[in-house]
C-alpha cells in the first residue's frame, strides 16, 4: 500500500518536468530494503506522461552478460509497446520475444533488435554493453521522444564485474553521460555501496547523480498508514504510537504487525495485541519480518568467506553496539589486522557501518532479531502478557536506544558545525516524532 512519500513523488515529478524541457538530472534513489523504493517508482510511473518509463529490477538478471543485455532492452521494448497499447504474450525464449516484439514496432527497430543479437552472438561483453545502453537513445531519437529509465537494486550490476571484461560501471557511464534523450534514475537498498557509486571521486560515477534517499515514516505518516491498514477497527491514539514506536516508522514493519493485528482480533485493538503481534512478526517463524531478516541475513552472506567469524560479530554486536575494532577482536581472540579484514567484509554486506571507528546496526529492528534468534533460530511467541513486555521493554530499552542516540549525537555534531558557518542558532531537528 502506498501512503504519502508526497515530497519524493513531487520531486520526481519536477525531474520530470525538468527532462522534458531538455535538462537531464539523473538521480539515486537509496534506502533499507522494504522501504519503499519500488512503491514510490511504480506509483510514480502510473502517472500519465509523454516519457517512455522502462523499468528493470536487476535481481537474478546479473548471473551472463547476455541476460543482462537482453532483460534491459525488454524492458525497454514492453514499456514501448505499453505506451502504445499494444498487446504481447511473452512466449519462447528472450530472443525470440524480443524478435517478435520489434516486428510490431516497425522495421527501424527490428533492424536494430538485429544488431542486439549479433551483439549477444559475438561474446564481445564490451562491446554488447557499449549496443545495449545505445539503444533506448537510438530508438528514442527515432520516436521523437524521451525516456526515464528506472533501474532497480542497482548494487547487483557489479555482480557483472566477475567476468572482468572491463569496469562495468565505466562502460555505461562513456555511452550514457551524452546521451539526450534517457535519463537513468537507479535504485538501490545496500546503501553503502550505493553510497560509494556516486560519490566515491574514484568511481565512474562520482557526482553524476542527485540523490533520494527514502527513510522512515515520521509518527504522523505511520499513524496515517496504520488506519488506512485497520479501516474499520478501532484503534486510539496510544495504541497507534505503540505500533510506531515498535517498528521507528519502518512501512513494511508497520504492514506485517497491521496484518497480525487484523488476523488476531476483528474489533479492536490495544497496546497487549500490539505488543504481541510486534513479537509474533518479528520472531515467529511465520512472522512476515522474521522471514525477510532470514533472507536479508542469508543473502547478504551468500559470497562471504569466513562466515562462522563474521556471524561471531554480528552476534556480538547486538549486544555491544558501539564496539571498536580492538573490542571486538579481543572478544574473537584474534590479531585486530585479521579481524579488520572480516569487518570489511561485514561493511560490504551493508548490515552495519562504522562510524568513529567504532561499529552499529543499520536497522535497531534486525539489531534485535539477530539477538533474540541468535541467527535466525525459531521462538515460538505466546500472549503472556508478562513474557511480551519484557520482550518489548527490552527492543525499546537496549536496542533502539543505542541507534537514536547515535543519530541524535550526529545531528547535533552537524548542526553545531552549520550554527558556526552560517552564525545562526539552530533548533535541533530529531525527536520522537
């Protein structure tokens, strides 16, 4: 369900605006996943536009070169084909379909379907990358129009780079930066290699994109959601917040515990069903938010080595965020140089960061996942009362204390450094809403 998001859908509206006028603004649209990136491009793309808005989510489309290749220009051809109301089964193979499909588009783009697939014939990576991101600039000068191409869980194109024909990134980049007509807006959900892509000065990228990064609901949007999710049951203002103040204004968080609340009781609601539908979805093995940490925790491990110490650390962490590199590598007993490089293999997975050397969650709710589970082992929940406040007293006391007052010690460093650069008195900006 898509609730709010009203400055981002502004903001990509006046990108839009300002494309089709002839100025091109790439952006990056970064966040945790779940948070609601895709929503906010789908609902963004249902509205009506003179721009071809293609889109492509690039999980599982990274495993060849040539699935690539393939996936994006059918992504490109079906967003043409949907514009123009015409109607396609997507039957054989990716070849064929897009054979088939450029047959109804007229003969100038099944000329160059042709070359995609001598591209794809060839085994030359480089240059099929190079005809790939040529083509939606061809077709568009060729349609006298222009398109907005929405690239989803954009961190997995480096999964491309394994097959070292040359820096992926780089190759897109020389054919995309002078094109006129497409302008990319990628999404990703590990945001520190995001973070890196456009604005690490080394990277092919640096500085090419305006960043939108998607965050938590404030306390008034959370509200808004959970009455538009629980339409019909009664619900008062406290027991609104608890939802709120259990998930820190998380969408997805807020969905699945609305779901339990639903399934539970028909009626109404109070802070106990609250308490323990948070409980019954975060730790449960049917617990929509135990089942995606599950897969979060397994995916982001998948290419890691050293996975026993790298869980150590995860495990350790949750009860000691905050942790230097010396802390921890005391804990593993092993030399800190060793313990370092399995850090760094942890800050790839982007499940925490480091700040002042020292180490934390990115998410208070996966924080505490990870400790009560211990990695993902069953809890079975009951609606004891006693069992679920100290479980909730415990997520509120320990484990999201850590994550606010970490934000509220960089807010406050940040508008110390502005107060003195622009010789004004600032109010701070975090609080509980």
């Amino acid at each position: 369900m898509f609730v709010n998001r009203k400055r981002e859908m502004e903001f990509l509206e006046r990108v839009g605006k300002q494309f089709e006028r002839g100025v091109k603004v790439p952006i990056a649209i970064i966040g945790l996943r779940r948070i609601g990136k895709t929503e906010l491009i789908q609902k963004f793309r249902a509205n009506k536009s003179e721009i071809l808005m293609p889109y492509m989510n690039l999980e599982g489309t990274t495993s060849s070169p040539e699935t690539y290749a393939q996936d994006f220009y059918l992504a490109f051809l079906k967003e043409i084909l949907r514009t123009k109301k015409m109607r396609f089964e997507a039957v054989g193979s990716k070849r064929e379909q897009i054979i088939a499909i450029s047959s109804k588009l007229g003969e100038g783009i099944y000329f160059k379907s042709r070359g995609l697939i001598s591209a794809v014939d060839s085994r030359d990576y480089n240059e099929l990358l190079k005809v790939c991101f040529s083509l939606p600039e061809e077709i568009a000068e060729e349609l006298k129009t222009k398109v907005m191409f929405f690239v989803d869980e954009f961190q997995e194109f480096d999964d491309l780079n394994n097959y070292r024909f040359g820096d992926v990134f780089k190759i897109m980049r020389s054919v995309v930066e002078k094109q006129k007509n497409v302008l990319y807006v990628i999404s990703g959900s590990v945001i520190s290699f995001m973070e890196r892509v456009v604005g690490d000065p080394a990277k092919p990228f640096f500085n090419q994109f305006r960043i939108l990064k998607l965050r938590y609901f404030t306390k008034e949007d959370s509200i808004k959601l959970v009455k538009c999710l629980l339409k019909g049951v009664e619900i008062d203002e406290k027991t609104s917040h608890e939802i709120f103040k259990n998930t820190l204004g998380h969408p997805f968080y807020i969905t699945a515990i609305c779901e339990r609340i639903a399934l539970e009781s028909a009626l109404e609601v109070d802070v106990d069903l609250v308490r323990y539908a948070t409980l019954k979805e975060i730790l449960d093995v049917n617990g929509k938010i135990n089942i995606l940490f599950k897969y979060i925790f397994e995916n982001s491990l998948q290419k890691a080595n050293r996975k026993g110490h790298l869980k150590e650390i995860l495990v350790y962490l949750a009860e000691n965020e905050g942790a230097t590199l010396s802390e921890i590598a005391r804990y593993l007993n092993k030399p800190s140089g060793q313990v370092s490089n399995y850090l760094s293999s942890l800050l790839q997975t982007d499940l925490i960061f480091g700040s002042e050397k020292k180490y934390y969650y990115r998410d208070a709710i996966f924080k505490f996942w990870i400790a009560k589970t211990q990695l993902g082992k069953d809890i079975g929940i009951s609606r004891e009362k006693k069992a679920t406040d100290d479980y909730i007293s415990e997520l509120e006391e320990k484990y999201m204390r850590a994550s606010t007052e970490l934000g509220r010690a960089k807010e406050y460093e940040f508008k110390v450094k502005l107060e003195k650069a622009l010789g004004l008195k600032l109010d701070n900006y975090i609080s509980e809403d």
